[in-house]
C-alpha cells in the first residue's frame, strides 16, 4: 500500500510539472502579410507565483532585440496562459523607424510525449486593432535549462534592455568563404530530412546573383550550424562568430522558389541557435534574424523579381 501511494505521489509530481508553464520557452512568432513573412524570434522566463505569472520576453525583429518584463495569469484548469500590455514592434516598421503595438499574449500549453508547446498569439489590444495584426506563436519548452534557480536568477538580475545590432565595418571580415557545391555528410543530410522546416521569411530579390553573409545573432555563445541550398547540403559544421561565412550563390532559373536553410548542429550555450543572415543581390540588403533548434530548421524563400518589361509582351 505504502509503495502505490508513494508511486502515485511521484506520478503526481510529474504530470503538475507537465501542466506548468515555469521555465524557459522559445521559438517564432509571425504575421503573415500578402508579400512576406514577418517573423519575431522569441524567448520567454516564466515563474509562475500565488495567484498570478510573471518573467522576461526577450524578441528580435529585423535587427532590434527587446527585453521586457511581462505579468499575467495562468488558468490551470484549461492551461490557457494571458499576459498583458506587451509592446511589440510592428510588423511593418521601416528598420530607422519602429512603431510598437501594444499586445497581450494568448497561449495554449500542448503537453505530448515528445515536449510541451506554447502555441497562440500576440494579440493587439482594442486602440492599436485596425493597424496590427495579430502575431501567431509556438514556443517549445526546453527542460534542460528549465531549472529552478536559472530561472529565479534571470529574473532577479533581469535589466530591461533595447539594442540595434547590425554588422559594423570591422564585422564584415570574413571568416570563412565557402564555394556552394555539394557537400557529403550523411548524418547531417539524414537528420534534417526528419526536422520541420520553418520558413521564417521570404524575400524578392533583383539578381541571380546572391551575397549570402551569416554571423552569429550579437552574443557569442558557441553556436555551430550546417547550411542546405535547395535541401542540398553546402555548409558542414561551421561555428558562427562576429566575422561573416561568406557564401555566393546563384539562383536555379527552374525554381520559381529557392531556399536557404539553417541546420543547428548544436544549441550553443544560449538555446536556440540564432543567427543574423545578410542577403544582398547588389541593389538591397535583407538582414533577417533566423532560430533554428534540434527540432526546426530555419528557412528563406527567395524569389526573382519579375521583369516590367516581359511582364507586359
């Protein structure tokens, strides 16, 4: 009798943890607009207390990072997770000139056998409704660093924080050119056919011809990555820094769509894996924030602009 109770006990203890949202969270966020993607990556510090939750949101958007402190409460009984008064730039802001919309977030805890999710929006409240639009998430919960002093700790010397962070003219050495031709690992190739890609976003560009520079995301934390061109594999096991992997490409003229895609070959020591890529085909420059995890690849959709001039014979 005494060893059911105790397995119950620990059952129990297990299943309460599954059902909480304590711990860290991350993933993407996005708003879909009829030309592109726009996508926020996002990291979430909850500590649930009596009564209510409280904790960090750290994002990127385009080249801004945010840290925000954030309260809300938890409803246990249906795991539907409020929090309120967020402001979250908007989708649309040109990168000189941000405008911030004020959100609450709505989420839902999916608990499975493989993890537990937080999946729901960014919600703008009832004044900022008819210019922003709602910004759907999914964050994963990461257990190995969810432990109970890392997250009191980072909330108890959080500092709120905003910083742009582009590369300056000493950050465009370049580490590493790599020619774009396959390249032959077989465990790298066979694990990313098993993870979801992500597109997190797509651009048009003016040029067959592509400048493709990856750093690491402003905060050097050990992350190694693997880069695929059209699913084949180019970059093996490269370790991002401060200084470029410099990449030139050429579109393939039989896709209407070309991807770049981002393989985490680890989490570094600040899970996900974050990167910044530099597209440029000679006339305009995309920098765009990526996040893969040993679940997801980060995707970018690339499409050439079509030509006035044969669009009208």
């Amino acid at each position: 009798m005494k060893k059911a109770l105790v397995i119950l006990l620990l059952f129990t203890s297990v299943y309460s943890q599954a059902q909480s949202v304590f711990g860290y969270w991350y993933g993407y966020a996005n708003v879909k607009t009829n030309s592109s993607a726009n996508n926020y990556l996002v990291e979430l510090v909850l500590q649930p207390e009596q009564g209510y939750v409280k904790g960090i949101l750290n994002y990127y958007f385009k080249n801004s990072y945010r840290s925000l402190q954030v309260k809300g409460n938890y409803n246990t009984a249906n795991r539907q997770l409020s929090l309120y008064d967020i402001p979250v730039v908007y989708h649309g802001s040109l990168t000189n000139f941000e405008v911030d919309c004020m959100m609450n977030m709505q989420a839902t805890l999916r608990v499975t056998r493989s993890g537990s999710n937080l999946v729901g929006a960014f919600i703008s409240l009832p004044d900022y409704r008819y210019t922003c639009a709602d910004i759907r998430l999914n964050l994963t919960h990461n257990a190995d660093i969810s432990k109970k002093d890392s997250v009191l700790k980072a909330i108890s010397e959080y500092k709120e924080n905003y910083q742009v962070w582009t590369p300056s003219y000493n950050d465009t050495d370049v580490s590493v050119t790599v020619i774009p031709r396959k390249v032959v690992n077989y465990v790298t190739e066979n694990e990313f056919t098993k993870r979801e890609n992500v597109v997190m976003h797509e651009i048009e560009v003016d040029s067959d011809s592509l400048r493709v520079d990856v750093y690491d995301n402003g905060e050097i934390d050990g992350d190694i990555i693997s880069v695929f061109y059209n699913k084949q594999l180019i970059l093996s096991n490269q370790k991002l820094t401060h200084k470029s992997i410099h990449i030139d490409v050429s579109l393939d003229p039989a896709k209407e769509v070309n991807e770049i895609s981002m393989f985490a070959e680890n989490l570094g020591l600040i899970p996900p894996n974050t990167a910044l890529m530099r597209i440029s085909d000679g006339k305009k420059q995309h920098d765009i924030r990526l996040s893969s995890s040993l679940e997801k690849n980060s995707t970018i959709r690339i499409k050439r602009k079509k030509d006035p001039a044969k669009i009208q014979k």
